[in-house]
C-alpha cells in the first residue's frame, strides 16, 4: 500500500519559549487523499467559507469554531485517517553531552516520530510543511537518515520527502490543528474558549491521557512522549 504523511512541528527550535518541542504527521492511504480534500472542501462550503481559506490552529475562534470540531470529528470518525505526534521537553535535552547539533537531534526527533508509522511492505510519500528556503535541502538530509535507520537502501519504502506549503494540503492542515491543540494544551494556555473546546473534543474523542504515551495499539491517535537516556537510566 503506498500511503501519504503530512508532518509539521511546534515550538522546535530552542529560541521558542514554549517548554515543548512537539512533532507530528496525519497519514492515510495515497487512494484515499482526493476523498479527504473533497469532504473538506464540502464542510467549508457547509459553513460559507471559501474553499482557499487555509485551516489553522492559530485561525480558531467563536466564528469558525462549528467548522473546526466537524473537523476533529470527521478525522476521529474515519478509520484511514490517523496521527501519531512525539512530544519532548526541551528542557532534558543535552545537545553537547550526546555530541549532536540542535538540527542533528531534529533529525532523530522526526525518525522517532515516523518510524510507528512505516511498515515494511508498505511505499511512503512524505510531505513536510515548508519552514523557510532551506526546507528542502534539511528534509533531504533527513531523509538520507531515514533511509539509513530503516535499511532502505533500494528506496523502496521511502519514496520523497518533499516539502510542500500548507494551503497545498488540507491534510497537512488538519495535522497543523491537531499538533496545534497539543501544544496548546502542554502550554496550559486558557485565553481562547473555542481553543479550549477543541482541545475538550479532543480529550473526550481519544477516550485517553494527552499526558501519557499512548498504547502501542492505538494507531488512530497517537502520543509519544520522549524522555532522554538519562531519564530511563534514572526510571
């Protein structure tokens, strides 16, 4: 089966205030991609926004909140569409202890996060939303890193990392308010009500901890949270 992966991350770099340092990708079969862009445009259409309008975490308020929970919905309500997100504190990392760059221990990071989600057999299209011009040229080395962790030699498994722009994927955008809820909640940010109540649908549809790494077996919506070796030395 060939599948798509839209990733994205929050609050990555050490400049960024924030405590965490989040990554995540919304994946589904490749056949299934036109179906999703048309339902989204048929949702947006529902509630007389514009089809180009781009959907956004930091977009959310009392006028697109309806818009926003049918999204949580339809996403939590299809089998073939899933999302896995690895969590970090940056503030356990120890960049110059493990001899790794900030860009180096990025790399490992998005590794960490997509190797749940690749499946020997399976052919993978992954698609990361551009950051800045060196968007490309940082993804190919991590997938040259990829290739490498996962023994794809041949490129059989990975077939692109191609970096796209968000408003060119409404998956990618369901990923950026997904990831973006997460944040939000790791921050324990309680200024935006319709925020809050996307973040509750969430929590409630899960049926899960946002605290906890999910079960192994939860495929459909799945939380990692990293800890550093010296953590686990010390559990």
């Amino acid at each position: 089966m060939e599948c798509n992966v839209y990733c994205d991350e929050s609050c990555h770099l050490k400049s960024n205030e924030s405590k965490y340092m989040l990554i995540g990708a919304v994946y589904c079969p490749k056949v299934k991609v036109k179906m999703i862009n048309e339902y989204i445009k048929h949702l947006k259409e529902n509630y007389n926004f514009s089809n180009t309008m781009e959907l956004k975490w930091n977009k959310i308020d009392w006028k697109t909140e309806k818009l926003y929970l049918d999204i949580i919905n339809y996403f939590f309500n299809q089998d073939y569409l899933k999302f896995r997100a690895i969590i970090i504190d940056k503030t356990t990392l120890n960049h110059q202890k493990y001899n790794q760059t900030e860009n180096d221990f990025y790399h490992k990071a998005y590794y960490e996060m997509l190797k749940y989600i690749i499946i020997p057999g399976n052919t993978y299209n992954i698609y990361p939303d551009i950051k800045d011009t060196h968007s490309y040229y940082y993804h190919q080395i991590m997938l040259s890193f990829l290739r490498v962790k996962l023994s794809d030699s041949n490129s059989k498994t990975i077939k692109k990392v191609q970096p796209i722009r968000s408003y060119e994927s409404s998956i990618l955008q369901i990923n950026d308010v997904l990831l973006g809820a997460l944040s939000y909640y790791y921050r324990n940010i309680q200024t935006n009500k319709s925020k809050i109540r996307i973040v509750n649908e969430i929590k409630n549809l899960y049926n899960g901890s946002l605290n906890q790494t999910s079960s192994y077996n939860n495929s459909k919506f799945n939380i990692f949270i990293w800890k550093s070796n010296d953590d686990r030395n010390e559990n």
